[in-house]
C-alpha cells in the first residue's frame, strides 16, 4: 500500500516529522518497506543569478553567461533561448549528477569557450516534460538550496511515498484514512472529520439495479449507485493525476481517477459504466451461468464458470463483480453519462472468483479482504459529490438493491487481561481512549468493533489493539519461571537420543553429513520403490522435485554425482532424516543413511589407498547398530532391496525386524544416477532398533575370571557358497558356557585355493577362546571340546578339518 | 703388596683404549676372572699371615673395585655408543603424512538445532515433532487459517495429489512448524513447553529461497504467561544462542492467524566491514514472529482458553545459522558440496552444551 505524505495529511492534522510518522507506522504493525523522497535526488543543486550574458563568439544560439553563484563567479555557456541577464536559475556544478540526462558534469570546453557547470530545465531535473528553456525562479537567494526552494514553493513535487505493507488482517489500512486513524489513535495527531455530503438526486437514474434473490443473503448484500449525467471526461487535474503517478498508477481520465482515488484514499473501491452502453436500463447483479465470455478492463477475456457473479446488461456480463469492470460499457472521453456503483461483496466470494480467473485487481485486494460494509453509501455520496466538482453534470436519485449487513457485534472489554496476556501495566483510562480512538464504540465494558475492522472477533483482538497503540517496544522482558525447580529434566525422547546418536558417530565414522531435499524427480523415487501418485507433489516447484523421497539414498547419489562433477571422486557422505512410505500424515520414517564412493584414502606413502568395499560399510553399520544399543547378535539375511548388488549385500535384523541393510550399490543404479563406482551404502532404520528392557544406570556386576582363557585355531574346508558365519554360530553353540567368542581370523579363496582343496572349495579359519570358570582346563578337557567344535561345525557347514 | 699401582695402571690404561664389547670383557676376565690376575692375587691372600693379610685384603678389594667400575663405565659408553649408531641409521622421514583417518562432519543445520535444543531445554521445553505431510486442518483450520482466509495464498503452499475420488481436502507438505503446536497440545493438554524443530516446505526458489528450509516453532502455555514473558524467553535465547554479553530485541506489532496479539522481533546489530554483530550498533533486523496463542488455536487443540494462555513463536533455523556462523548462501545448505561441508561442517564431537558454551 503507498501513498504520500500530503495525502496522509488531507486526513490527519499532524504537526510530527516525517521520521516520527515512519517508526509510529511500523511499531503500530504497518511495515514500513520503503519511503521514496522524489527530490532526493535534486540536493546538490542551488540557486544563482545570471549577472551577463553575451553572444558566443562562434556559435550563433549559443550565450556564454556569468553566473553569480555561492561560490563566486562562474562562466557558464547555455543554449537556453530565455538565458539572460538577471534571472535566478538552478545551478549544476561540475561533479554534479543531473538525473534528467543522466550525466555527471564535468568542466567543459563548448566551442573553444570554458563552461563550469549548467542551469537545468525543468525537464533535465525530471519535474516535468518542460524544456522549452531553463528554469527561472520568481524568487529564491543565490547559494539557497533548491530542495529547500521547492519545498517552501512546489511541495506537491516534494510529497514522499511511503510504501507499508499491510497484514491481511487490516483491510481498513488499504485506505489512506485508515492508517491515518491508526496514527491519530497513537497520538500523532487528529483524524480530520469526512464530511459526507448530502446530494440532492434531480431525476430518477435511467439504471436501475437489481441483486439475483440467490445472492443476496451471501454474494452481494448491496448494490447501489446513481446516474450522473451532462459529465466532461477528459483527464484529471494534476493534483490528482500527481497522487496518482506518485503511488504508481496511471491516469486515465477523470471518472475512473477518481475511482482509484476513492480505492486508495478510503477504501472504498467503486465502478464507472457509460450510461449511453448500458442496455435496457437495468444492471442485474446475478450468479454466472458458466461459460460466458467476458472482455475485461485489462484487455482480456475470461470465461465465467458457474456461480461466479457477474454484473450484466441486457446484452450480457458487463462487469466481472468486485473484481474487474469490463472494456464495453467503461468510460471514455465521449462519456457524458455515467453511471457510478458503490457495492458490498462478500469476501469469500470474490476471493474464491479472483483466484479460478487469476485476475488481480486493486479492487479484489479490499473486497476479499474486507471492505467497510457500512461506507457503502457515504461512499457513493463523496464521489458523485468529487464528480459533479471536476467533471459538471447533475445526479439522479440513488437506485439501489439490498442494504449493508449488520456486522455489530459485541465483546467485553476486560482491563486487567491487558495486563495478564500482555504484560504490560496500561491504565484502563488509556485503554478506552485507544478503542474510541480507534472507532469502537463502548458502553461499560462492552466494546463494540467499528465497521470497518472486519478482523476483530473476539475479547483477545480487544488486548491486540490496546497493546499495538500503547507500543509493544515498551514491553519489558519478565522471567519465565520453570515449570519444576532445581535441575531441569532431559527432555529427549529415546528416539531423538538415538537419531542424535546416529549422526554423531556416522561424523565420527568420517561421514560428511548433507541435508538434502524431501523431494527427488520421478525416476530417482521409482528406482527406489518410490513415485507413486500417493507421493506425487501436485504443484512441484521444478520437474527435479515432483514426489518425497522414499529412501535417503537416491539424494545421496545425486549429491556424489554432483561432488564428481567438480574432481571429488572419493566421498563418504550421509543424511539422518525422514523418507516416506506413503502421502498421509506421518507415513514418514527416519532413517540414517551412509555412502561411501571412490577409494578408501587418498594415495599416500603408506598404501592406504583402496577402493571402498562391503565390509567398510559394514563395519560402519555395525557401529551405528552399537551407538544405537542393538543386541551384538543379530541375523544378517539376503533379503535386500533392488537398488544393492543382490550378491553383496545384506540385511541385518532380529527375528522378522530389519534393523539396517547395507552392500554395494547395484551397477545399474549407479549408472542410472551418474555415479561413478564402486559405491558402498547403508540404511539404518532408527526406530526399528528396539529399545533396552532394561532402564536403570546401573551396570551388571562384572564377572572375570583369574584363570587362564584358552585360543584354539581350527580351519576348515567347506563349500565357497557357505556362509562364514554358519560355523561361527555351531562352534560357539557347542559349548555356551566355555566358549567366550569365536572369531574368524582368515578365509583362503580363489583359484589357488581350488587348486589346493578340490574345485568349489575354499578354507576358512576360526580362533575359539574357551574361558574356563571353575578350574584350569586340562590337556583332556581342551581336546575334548575341540573334538565337539569340529564336529558341529563340520555337520552344519558341510564341510572338513583341514588337515 | 707390590705392584698393585702398576696393575691398576695396566688395565685402567687398556680399558680405556678399549672400543669394542669382546677386547673389553677379554680385559674383565685377565683381571676379574677366575683366572685372572686380580683374582690370582686374592687367592694368595690364604697363605698370608692375618695381619698382612687384612691390610693387602683391602687393598686387593680397592683395585678389584676400582677395576670392575672402570669396565661397568665403558661398558656403558660402548653400549650408548652403538645404540646412537643404530638410532642415527633408523632416521625417517617424519615429515611424511601420518597415516589418514576419515573425519566427518555434522550439518550446520543439525548442530543449532542441537544448540537450540540446549538452551531450552535448560528453560523446561521438550522437544516435539510432528509429520511433513501435513492435513489442511492441521496445517491451515486449526491456527485459525480458515480456507479462504487471505494468509493461506501467502504461504505458497505445496499440495500434495489426490486420488480421483478422494474427495478430501488435499494434503499439504507442511509451510510452518506451528501444526506442531495443535498436535502436542492435543497430545499433551496444558501447561506444556515444547519446541518444534524441522523441516518446512514452501514454493519458493530464489537468491534466498529454497522450496524447503527449517524452522523451529516454540510454545508454551500455562495460567499466567504473558507477553512479558515471551520477550525475556526470546532475549534469554538470543544471548545464549548468539553467544553474546547481552542482546537488544524490538517487539513490533504484526499479524499472525494464530497468535494475538502478534509481534515480530527485531534484533539490534552492527555491520562492521561485512561482519554482523550482534547487540550492538544501530541496525534493527527482523528475526522471527511470535505472539499471544489465539483463543481459537487452543480451543482447536481442546485446551480451554478461558484457564490457559501463553505464548507460540517460530524462527528461520538456517537463517540464524547463517547469522551465527556467517554463512552467507542459504541455497548452499542443500547442495552438498564436500567443500561447504568441510567448512561450515561441526566435528562429531563438538556437541553443544551450556556448561561448556555452545560453540566451543
């Protein structure tokens, strides 16, 4: 919303700065966004005096003037045909920046003779077209500053524009008056009284209107307006035009100025029809049938759907309601007729409208936002009062339809609930005089809201207003006591400790940690068993970001193939955050998700360097199942995504319960995502790692024993296809009370290997530590439990002793 | 006992042309040995008279042990000497690179939701969560955002599809952490603290918007909290989080739906050379939004307004990320460029926490 300091003025008798009226606007909650000073950038010009001017000696319209100016004497060469001796003029100095001709001077040579400087026009300052010759001033002191001059003598030229910006819940500060009676109510001065002129209507108006009886308990409560007939249109003085081009509008011609002035000035939007377009003399005010055609003021056709109102004539849609006046019936410079409309609309409905057609109108701005239902009238008075004064002609007698909706409404106004919801100690004295300041009327303790103030609603909007114009930047900060004494409490549920556990020790793993978007494009999600309509965004910002992301891992890969993009081919990235399994509410899980790219370690000395594999990821996954308080033993099964090698890849669980997964990216994945392999992954679902049975801090007693645990190695040959972990669960099975741990310590492979122990085969060896608990082992009792490891393992695996 | 000088002389003389370990116990054993030559003379010392013999067994015992330190000190010398050679030959290249370990980093996003986490959980609030995909009711009716209100076409809101035939509202991915609100209080009844961190959505792509961004939502509601208290909460926080002696916050009166009255918050800061600072000079920038909860949001959360009232406020968590930590590209935050992750990345172990000041 912009408007000028003067047409603030025309409304609120204020002797405060234009400073103090910019920080009450704001702290009031009528944002400032920007003040423009239209001569701000005429401050280095001053005023001189032409003391000489003579011909030029080689150019025949040039004059070469001595000028008296602050700083002396200068010679200045000026082409202007009324430079002449003793005329005071506007001084631009070399080093000047004159904005007309967008020029910094410098000190010139004009055919062979020195100029220092220039005298504008009025046009080379851009106050107006005028160029026929410079500027001459009818008074003004040689060195006075010319802003100064213009402010004493042309303010209008001088008006600032101040743009703030409107929260949706003040439509009555989309109207000049309305933020000037916000700054009267805070003390900034007095709101002028409007006075509504009583017009005198000398013949009953050729235009009757009519509301459809389905629209008016809803749609259009009140339609009214009078014919003004014998009307000049032409353009509009320039004080109007002025305010007009100072807020950013055009001027068109007289009429519809003056309904854009009555748009911004009270807002109060209002419509002009040519009389002499207007068939069989009634405007019906009525629901769309759907599917007329409606050339609008903005030179485009809208095609109406059903239930949309429409203002038509006999021949047809003449105005889109509220919205937009159409191009057939609006004003021109041969109207001599007009007929002028001041309605009340309801806001859904032309919100609802506005928004199918996409039209954006000044008017649709206020009326979906709210205008003053009870202005309706006073408002059609002041403008067929502001017409017959520019335009001549005389007035009907009103024709109107409906009446304006009773919007009283009553709410308590209680003092001391300032203070307790604010904070803040205002005597209920000012607390009164804010609300009446404000229009509301009250009796007692009951309030009654203004007409104009739609978004008042309850006893708390009561506190609001009080608050807003005591200021709230006199609000002084009070403790928040604590809801417990003493130490406060954790507040973390187990989930969030155990995502926070995630992501710490993933960093500490050597993960970089990424955030990336909730959204991937369609083909991303689908290769990840996403995509589906059910996930789909219908409104997607870009065609990379149509649907949520089912898994974590598809973000990662783009994010790796961007960090190849740029050199950066060996990466570990991760993200601990949510995907989505389906488009209702909560169908998102977390999930925290590791990718390893590239090689293990840069080239180095010490050979660190290889590429990354499985067991990478799998010890990090591990590690991030440990930090999560997963049991150590857990079932690693081959039931594993689409988007791993279904070769090297795993699925780690309890029961039927898949904790994480982990394994190598799928080839074809990779090269769907424009990464360049090998690429090692895993998901840890974080609320799928149960939670301990046990919640105390205290750990279970530790048991050691004094005597001497026992290593025995064992090798044996199996089948290349059996799984290591096989004989590892029956050689610890064997004996669970003996055998502390089975680790496997080495694994023989590969053709060699083959051609050491039979076609098919490779060897794999475990260590078994037998920690004895009651006495030392003997020699016997060794062998004897070695005897029954073999035999378990041998059984399960399929395998032999290497001998 | 004659001689003894002379014997003395003898191996203290060889002993110290010695320079290898072999000539040296050579030496040890022609003097100390069982055959040696000391060892000869004390064995003599038997077949002497008692009294000459106490007076030549000290003098034996003297060159003995005179003999025996001079071989213990060369052995010494011998044994430093060589150790020094084999050090001088076992020189390496210390200046070559140790051998790598991986070093992660956490997002500058998670690190301040940590911090802020930190700070109010000192301050009594827990930390609720809420789902992305959000009903319109959740995300729009109940914070008193009524389907053709105004504000609802400001929040550039992402839809999600509707199956034809589903003829509810559509879903929205959320604008706001303030649904949050609605369903802890649902959840929880009053009086009740709790923060809402999280992602947000709006359909926003520009210099300084991304489609999606993080906020964090406060609440808390009790019979007396004011407005009064809401600023100390938010000055408490902005000097703890902002890690600053003390800071300077405007309340500007503004419109929200869901809280009345409503402010937001300006901070007061200086630019200095490009570098923002915090509670000083004499600029004023807007940080966040807050106010009074509505009537109407507690009433549609089944809290009785007329027994409880208390304050909501929501605030950008990128953007005071990038205030704090000056980083200047919000976009940047979501394109995981290894370079920005090393660089604006925290350690593993740098977990904020009061006691040890959040950032250090």
């Amino acid at each position: 919303m912009k408007f000028t300091l003067s047409w603030l003025k025309d409304h609120l008798e204020t002797t405060a700065s234009l400073e103090d009226i910019l920080y009450a606007l704001t702290d009031l909650g009528l944002e400032v966004e920007e003040v423009v000073n239209p001569v701000a950038k005429l401050a280095p010009f001053t005023l001189a005096k032409v003391l000489e001017a003579t011909q030029h000696p080689d150019a025949d319209r040039l004059r070469v003037c001595k000028v008296l100016t602050n700083e002396g004497e200068k010679q200045i060469v000026c082409g202007a045909p009324n430079a002449r001796a003793g005329i005071t003029v506007v001084l631009c100095k070399p080093g000047d920046y004159v904005p007309g001709i967008d020029v910094t001077l410098g000190v010139g040579k004009i055919r062979g003779v020195e100029s220092h400087g220039m005298m504008a026009s009025e046009r080379e300052l851009e106050l107006s077209d005028e160029h026929n010759g410079i500027i001459e001033l009818p008074t003004g002191e040689v060195g006075q500053k010319f802003t100064d001059w213009l402010a004493e003598n042309r303010p209008a030229v001088c008006d600032p524009v101040i743009e703030v910006k409107i929260t949706p819940n003040r439509p009555d500060a989309l109207g000049v008056r309305g933020i000037a009676r916000d700054l009267a109510a805070r003390g900034l001065g007095k709101l002028k009284p409007l006075e509504v002129p009583a017009i005198a209507g000398g013949f009953a108006s050729p235009v009757t209107v009519a509301i459809d009886e389905s629209l008016k308990a809803k749609g259009c409560p009140h339609f009214a307006g009078r014919t003004i007939r014998g009307v000049t249109n032409g353009p509009s003085p320039d004080w109007l035009q002025a305010r007009l081009k100072a807020i950013g509008l055009r001027p068109i011609s007289v009429l519809v100025d003056i309904t854009n002035y009555f748009t911004f000035g009270l807002n109060r939007p209002l419509h002009v029809f040519d009389v002499a377009k207007v068939q069989g003399g009634v405007l019906r005010i009525h629901p769309a049938q759907g599917g007329e055609e409606f050339l609008a003021l903005d030179g485009k056709t809208y095609a109406l759907r059903a239930g949309m109102m429409a203002i038509s004539d006999a021949d047809g849609v003449e105005s889109l309601a509220g919205i937009m006046g159409g191009e057939h019936s609006g004003c021109t410079d041969k109207t001599t007729e007009v007929f002028l409309e001041s309605a009340f609309w309801d806001p859904i409905t032309i919100a609802t409208t506005g928004r199918a057609l996409k039209i954006n109108s000044d008017a649709r701005y206020r009326f979906e936002r709210g205008v003053d239902p009870a202005f309706t009238l006073p408002g059609l008075d002041l403008a067929t009062r502001m017409i017959l004064d520019l335009c001549g002609g005389e007035a009907s007698d009103l024709a109107v339809d409906g009446a304006a909706p009773d919007t009283t409404r009553v709410y308590k106004l209680n003092p001391a609930r300032v203070s307790s919801l604010v904070g803040m100690e205002i005597p209920e004295a000012e607390q009164r005089q804010t609300l009446t300041a404000l229009g509301f009327k009250l009796n007692g303790n009951q309030a009654v809201p203004p007409s104009w103030r739609p978004d008042v609603l309850g006893d708390a909007d009561l506190v609001e207003e009080v608050a807003r114009v005591a200021s709230l930047t006199k609000l002084v900060g009070k403790p928040l006591r604590r809801m417990v004494p003493g130490v406060p409490r954790p507040i973390l549920t187990p989930l969030q400790i155990r995502e926070r556990a995630a992501r710490r020790t993933i960093a500490a793993l050597g993960y970089n940690e990424c955030v990336t978007y909730s959204f991937i494009d369609e083909a991303a999600a689908a290769l990840f068993g996403g995509g589906s309509d059910a996930v789909r965004v219908e409104n997607p910002i870009s065609s990379e970001m149509t649907h949520l992301r089912p898994d974590l891992l598809p973000g990662l890969l783009r994010a790796a193939a961007r960090n190849q993009a740029r050199g950066f081919m060996d990466l570990a990235l991760a993200e601990i955050g949510p995907a989505f399994h389906g488009g209702e509410p909560g169908e998102q899980h977390l999930q925290a998700t590791g990718l390893l790219v590239g090689a293990s370690a840069a080239r180095d000395p010490h050979g660190s360097r290889r590429p990354v594999d499985v067991f990478d990821v799998k010890a990090d996954v591990e590690a991030v199942l440990a930090a999560l308080g997963a049991p150590a033993k857990v079932q690693i099964s081959r039931k594993v995504a689409g988007w791993f090698h279904p070769g090297r890849s795993g699925a780690i669980g309890l029961g039927p319960n898949v904790m994480a997964s982990f394994g190598e990216v799928h080839p074809k994945v990779l090269a769907e995502m424009g990464v360049k392999g090998p690429a090692m992954a895993f998901t840890v679902l974080v609320a799928a790692v149960p939670q301990p049975k046990v919640k105390t801090p205290t750990r279970p007693a530790l048991a050691i024993s004094d005597l001497q645990a026992v290593d025995r190695d064992f090798a044996f040959v199996v089948d290349k296809g059996v799984e290591v972990l096989t004989a590892v669960n029956a050689a610890q099975g064997t004996d669970k009370a003996l055998i502390e741990s089975v680790r496997v310590f080495d694994q023989f492979t590969g053709d060699k290997a083959e051609a050491q122990m039979g076609a098919g085969k490779k060897s794999i060896a475990l260590t078994v530590r037998l920690q004895p608990t009651d006495k030392t082992l003997t020699e016997a009792d060794i062998e004897a439990v070695s005897k029954k490891v073999i035999e378990k393992v041998t059984k399960a695996t399929g395998g032999t002793l290497r001998g | 006992m004659d001689g003894l000088d002379d014997l003395k002389a003898k191996y203290l003389t060889a002993v110290a042309g010695v320079t290898d370990e072999g000539a040296l116990e050579g030496l040890r054993v022609a003097a100390l040995g069982k055959k040696g030559e000391v060892s000869a003379l004390m064995a003599g010392l038997g077949k002497m008279e008692p009294d000459q013999r106490k007076a030549a067994g000290a003098m034996l015992n003297v060159l003995k042990d005179e003999i025996d330190a001079a071989l213990r000190a060369k052995k010494a010398g011998l044994a430093d000497a060589a150790l020094d050679a084999r050090l001088r030959e076992e020189w390496l290249d210390v200046t070559l690179p140790g051998r790598p370990r991986p070093r992660g980093t956490i997002h500058p996003v998670s690190q301040v939701m940590e911090e802020l986490t930190a700070i109010f959980a000192d301050m009594g609030f827990a930390v609720a969560e809420g789902p992305q995909v959000e009903s319109d009711w959740y995300n729009f009716d109940a914070l008193n955002i009524p389907p053709e209100h105004p504000a609802r076409q400001e929040h550039d809101t992402f839809f999600m599809h509707r199956a034809e035939g589903d003829d509810r509202p559509p879903h929205v991915l959320r604008t706001h952490t303030s649904p949050v609100q609605i369903r802890a209080m649902t959840e929880q009844g009053a009086p009740i603290r709790v923060i809402a961190p999280g992602r947000v959505y709006r359909m926003d792509m520009d210099q300084t918007h991304t489609p999606m961004f993080h906020q964090v939502e406060g609440l808390a509601i009790d019979r007396d909290i004011s407005m009064a208290n809401l600023k100390w909460t938010l000055e408490e926080f902005c000097r703890a989080f902002f890690e600053v002696d003390k800071v300077e916050l405007r309340f500007r009166a503004s419109h929200f739906p869901f809280t009345e009255p409503s402010a937001e918050v300006d901070i007061r800061y200086s630019n200095v050379g490009g570098q923002l600072r915090i509670g000083e000079g004499d600029k004023w920038m807007e940080i966040l939004g807050s106010g009074m909860v509505h009537p109407k949001v507690l009433a549609a959360a089944g809290v009785n307004p007329d027994e409880w009232q208390g304050f909501a406020f929501g605030m950008g968590i990128d953007r005071i990320a990038m205030l704090k930590y000056g980083i200047p590209d919000l976009r940047a935050f979501f394109e995981s460029d290894l370079r920005w992750l090393r660089h604006y990345g925290f350690s593993a172990l740098d977990m904020p926490d009061l006691a040890g000041g959040l950032s250090a």
